[in-house]
C-alpha cells in the first residue's frame, strides 16, 4: 500500500509539473463546470481532490476560496427556495379562504381527514428546507476551520521534511480536541522526514513532542516509553547528529524519574554514555560517549542517586576519555573535597591542569581553586610544597593572568613566610605583569618597602619604576618620590626629582604636574628656585610644541584650575624671606627673566633709533677690515654727541675720511667755500 501510495504521489506530482501555474486555475473551471451542470456533489468532490492535490500556496488560494464561494451561493439558494416556498404557502392559505363555497367534496374531505393532516406535511416540507440550511451552513463552518490544516498540508507536500511544519500541524490538531490525530501526525512525520534533509527545526524535537503528548495528554506512560525505546535502543529513527540523539536519551532518562524508577534511570544514564548501545556503525550512536549533555545528567545522577565511588569512577572515566571541561574537574574536587578526600581532589586538580594548560582559559580558573584549596586545606604547615605550587604556576601563567597569582603568592609570604621573600615577589610581580599593570605594581611593592623596610628604603625601587614606566605613568611616581623626599625635609633632593620628571610632563597634558611643583617651590623654594623651574617649563614646553593632542588627550572640558600667577608667587617668596621687592626689576612679560642689558630700552621709538645709527654706520666704505663691534656703538651712544666739521671722524672703530674731488670731477665743490 506505501509503494502504491508513493507511486500515486509521484504521478500527481508530475502532472502538477506539467499543469504548471494553470493548476490552480484548471481545478477551478473543472468545479465551476460540474456546479452549472447541477452536479453539486460532484463539484464538491472536485474541490476536495483540488485541495488533496495543488502544491502552491497561490493555487492553494484560488481553489479554497472558490470553495467557499461555492458554498455559500448554495447557502443562498437554499435559504431563497425557503423563503419562496413560504411564500407559496401563504398565498395557498389565501385562496382556501376564499374558496370555501366550492364543491362538498372537499368540504366532506376535511372533515374526514382533519386539519392536523394537512400542518403536519407543511411541517415536515418546512423542516426538510431548514434540515438543508443547516447543513450547507455546518459545511461551509467546516471548511473554514479547516483552512489552516488544509494550507500546512499544502506546504508539507512543498517540502516534507519539513520540521517546524509538522510540528505546527500536530498543534493545530491539538487545538481543535484532536489528540489522538496529533499524536498520529507526529507518528506520519518519523516516518517521513529524514535527519540528512530536515529544515526548520532538529528531528529530536518531533520525539520530545511525541513523548509529551502521550505522557501528558493521553496520560500513556507506556506510549512513551515504547517511543523511546524504540528511538534510542532499536534505532528506529536514523540520526544524523548524535546531540539530536543523546536529547531523546536524556528525555528518556528524565521520563523514568518523573515516574520515581531510580534504578532504572540511572542504570540508562550509565547505559548511554558506555559507548555499547545502538547500532555501532551508526555514527550518531557512536558520538553518544563524548556528549555533554549526557555527561552533566550522568554526574547529578551520581552524586545524588550513586555512591561514592561510582562517582569517582564516572569523573575518572570522563578525565581518561578526555571529555571533562574544566567545569566538571572543579565539581569532582569539590565533591571530593566534601568527602573528606583532600589529597584526592588534589590529585583531580592535577589530572585537569594536565588537560587544560596555559593558555587555556580554564587553567586559570583551576589554578586559583586549586591554590586556594590548598593553602585552605594546609596554612603554613606545607610551606615548601606551596612555594613550588606558585612557581609552577608562576613559570607556566602567561603576563596577562598572573598579577592575581603574585598578589595570592606575596599575601601567603606575608603570612606564613620571609619578609625578604614577599618583597622578592612583589619585585617579580612588577618585572612580569604587562606594561599597564606595571604602575600599580610599583606602588604596591613600594607601600610594602615602606611598610617593612622604612621610608629610605623605596628610593632605589622608586628609581627603578621611574626607568622602566612609561611618561605619564613615570611622572606621577616622580611627584610620590619628591613628596616623600619632602617628607624626610630633603629639599634638594626633591627638586632634582622634580627637574628630571618635568622632562616626562607635557604642560599642556599633565598641568597637575606643573601645578606641584609651583606648590613646592612656593612653600619651599627662593626666587633663584622659582626662576628655575620656569626656565625648566620653557624648555619642555618648546620640546613638546611639535606633538599635537586630540581633545580627549587633552581633558576637554575638564574645570580650569587658577594657579598663583609669578607675580603674586615672588611676591609670596619675598614676604615669607623678609626680603623687599623692587618692582622696576620684575621681568617686563610675565614668565620670562630679563637679561643683562647696559641700556634700558624705553620705548619702540628708542628701538628704531638705535637701528638707524647701526645702519648709518655699517652702510660706511671698508677701510681695511676693521670689524664692528655693537657693544661699542651701544656705548658710544650713551655719551653726548658733538659737532665737528673736521674731515674725519671715528665712532665705535669706524673712520670716515673726505673723498678726494678728483671723484667728482667737474662737480666738486670749490675749496674757497
């Protein structure tokens, strides 16, 4: 009956090939044709095998709505016969009144028969009419609840391993009362869509709704079950992926202890990860051992229904096989640690680092459990054995990930070790960690020196973070140096590591910087001091006036702090010395020291004067190579000048003599004048 099935769809679907887009529409004219015919049935029957047949949702529109347009003209039709026959009635009552003298015979029939006789026929004539109504009304209803089963039929025969589609149809059975049509639906769909094909959907899901429908809508435990066992021990079903697999053996696992069968369910927990089940060339049944899923149920399964050491040997089997995530690894040495097992759960954080090394993620995370569990577990009892726990870890942990692991080494030192080691440690810690790390590293070993060793003893290490830092990192630890140094009253010392920061201190990036060091020189320093330290922010500003910022370098919009001005800062330094300022040698422009001058410049005009005489005097004939000399002019244009009408004259080493008036030929001036 299947091949003969086959072969009537087969035929079928290659004449809708044939009949391509026209299927529809010739389906539609072959009804219409027997409705005009009077052949109702007929067309019915039409539309029927139209609907069992089309394989296009547009067709599939065509027909059904031709469908229901047929079906209600005949509802329209029926009800127009009623109402004539009603009013054929009417008038037929008429004409009896009317004609009540016509022939005794009538009258003698009458009232031999009895009225009753005569309603009984027009009633049964008006039930036999309301009967046809009713029906044609109860198909048309039917029909029109059917369209969403009729339509997901439609698309099946589109694609029959469709999944998401045979799911919906045994939800629309469902959803009309239908259980027993959507079980048999789901039960159709094993048999026809195959796993290597299937859309929309894991064939592993068809099982899982079959299973709930007879567990919990049919209430048939053993429905169930049989489905079950035929999917995962008889293979009934060929999957492809064996986690489509392994989810039907987890929903039989789960069916059985829903039904409180312990026994039983643990026993297929351990049956389905033992690699013997199915069939072995299966390759679904094959990957059943290495899957997760069936793992992690296997694990609760034990820790909570199995004994101790069929627990153990599940985690053993697991890390053997090579199965074990690192998850699993801290759950046995958790469950071992529970137990009582130390050593044990020791040995299992072992077995996982060997599977799971640096730089895997989860080395991490078993390394500081396993860390933690031990110096739980021992204190300082096993100190040795916790120092070459740290170093392995140490060797082995990429730069990344080890700052945790130093700051839990150092800690433990502190504790239960030397002090000398601890700071070694925290030396490491700051030559391993990566370079953004670095400058917090710094300045927790340099608290630890502090604490342990003294204040003198950071100087060597805040030398060295301020070597291997980058600038702007290496410019704050300069302002910690010179505020400790402040601190022990070494002002020299302070401001020699004020002047080598400033180097690193872009002004315009690092104001705070700049800022400190004001601070300091105001409350510490002299006017000598102060000059110095903005001859030094001079220097930096014209080494740094090439690098260009973006604004967020910048700090945009962050508030503008008001700083001292030069002035107001002098005038502090000269109060706090009991020095008297003179005004008149404060520098003309703010920021800048006035150079030794022998002159004092008065204004623009005394400027282009002095020009002017310069020019005047170097535009004079060579006599010889008698170099100028500026400072020369300068003084000579301190004194008076005085008139002089002898030929000669010499100013600053300059001479100038007469021209002879051989040069001017006929235009020289005449001696006698």
């Amino acid at each position: 009956k299947q091949q003969q099935t086959k072969e009537a769809t087969n035929k079928s679907q290659a004449v809708n090939h044939r009949l391509g887009e026209m299927e529809g529409t010739l389906w539609t004219r072959l009804a219409e044709y027997h409705v005009r015919a009077g052949d109702f049935e007929l067309a019915r029957s039409v539309y029927e095998e139209a609907l069992d047949a089309i394989t296009r949702v547009r067709d599939f529109s065509l027909v059904f709505d031709a469908y229901v347009r047929f079906e209600e003209g005949v509802i329209e039709a029926l009800m127009e016969l009623m109402e004539d026959e009603d009013e054929e009635g009417d008038e037929d009552g008429m004409k009896d009144d009317k004609g009540e003298s016509m022939g005794d015979e009538n009258d003698d029939l009458d009232i031999l028969l009895g009225d009753h006789v005569n309603n009984a026929v027009a009633a049964d004539e008006n039930a036999g009419a309301s009967a046809d109504v009713e029906l044609a009304i109860s198909r048309a209803e039917h029909l029109t609840s059917r369209r969403p089963l009729l339509l997901n039929r439609v698309l099946l025969r589109q694609n029959p391993h469709n999944v998401g589609e045979w799911i919906k149809r045994s939800e629309l059975y469902n959803d009309l009362g239908e259980v027993d049509m959507a079980a048999a639906a789901l039960e159709e769909s094993l048999k026809t869509v195959s796993s290597r094909k299937a859309v929309n959907g894991s064939p592993s899901t068809l099982v899982l709704t079959l299973v709930d429908i007879y567990e919990n809508q049919q209430k048939n435990v053993d429905a169930a079950r049989n489905l079950l066992e035929r999917i995962c021990s008889k293979n009934e079903y060929e999957f492809q992926d064996s986690e489509d697999l392994a989810q039907c053996h987890a929903a039989w696992v789960e069916l059985e202890l829903r039904q409180e069968n312990w026994d039983m369910s643990l026993e297929l927990a351990r049956r389905a990860v033992s690699g013997n089940i199915g069939r072995k060339g299966s390759k679904a049944a094959r990957g059943l051992s290495r899957s997760l899923r069936l793992w992690n149920l296997l694990f609760d399964m034990e820790e909570s229904l199995g004994t101790i050491q069929t627990t153990k040997d599940a985690y053993d089997r697991a890390l053997e096989w090579k199965v074990a995530t690192p998850s699993h690894v801290l759950n046995y040495a958790s469950f071992l640690k529970e137990k009582k097992y130390f050593e044990e759960s020791f040995a299992a954080y072992e077995r996982g680092l060997g599977l799971f090394q640096f730089p895997h993620a989860g080395a991490t995370l078993l390394w500081k459990n396993y860390l933690t569990d031990f110096l739980e577990r021992y204190g300082g009892s096993k100190t040795p054995r916790a120092r070459e726990l740290f170093d392995r870890c140490l060797a082995e942990c990429p730069s990344e990930n080890a700052s945790e692991f130093y700051l839990l080494y150092g800690d433990y030192e502190e504790n239960h070790g030397l002090t000398k080691r601890a700071l070694g440690v925290y030396e490491r810690m700051c030559n391993a960690v990566p370079a953004a790390e670095k400058y917090t590293a710094y300045r927790l070993y340099i608290a630890k020196a502090i604490q342990y060793l003294g204040v003198t003893s950071a100087r060597p290490i805040y030398e060295a973070a301020i070597s291997t830092l980058g600038d702007g990192p290496a410019s704050r630890i300069c302002l910690e140096y010179a505020k400790m140094e402040t601190g022990l009253r070494e002002t020299d010392r302070a401001r020699a590591v004020l002047v080598y920061g400033a180097q690193l201190a872009d002004p315009r990036r690092d104001p705070d910087y700049w800022k400190a060091w004001h601070e300091f020189e105001v409350s510490h320093g002299n006017e000598e001091t102060f000059r110095e330290m903005l001859r030094v922010k001079r220097s930096v500003q014209a080494a740094f006036s090439t690098v260009n910022y973006n604004s967020a370098e910048m700090g945009a919009g962050a508030p503008k702090v008001e700083t001292l001005t030069e002035e107001s800062a002098l005038e502090m330094i000269a109060k706090s010395e009991g020095v008297e300022v003179d005004s008149k040698k404060q520098p003309l422009i703010g920021g800048f020291v006035q150079g030794k001058r022998k002159a004092e410049v008065a204004d623009l005009g005394e400027v282009e004067r002095r020009a002017a005489r310069l020019r005047q005097a170097t535009a004079a004939p060579d006599t010889g190579g008698d170099e100028i000399d500026i400072d020369d002019i300068d003084d000579d244009e301190e004194e008076e000048e005085e008139p002089s009408n002898s030929a000669a004259r010499s100013t600053t080493g300059v001479t100038e003599k007469a021209i002879p008036a051989a040069l001017y030929g006929g235009l020289a001036p005449s001696t006698e004048k």
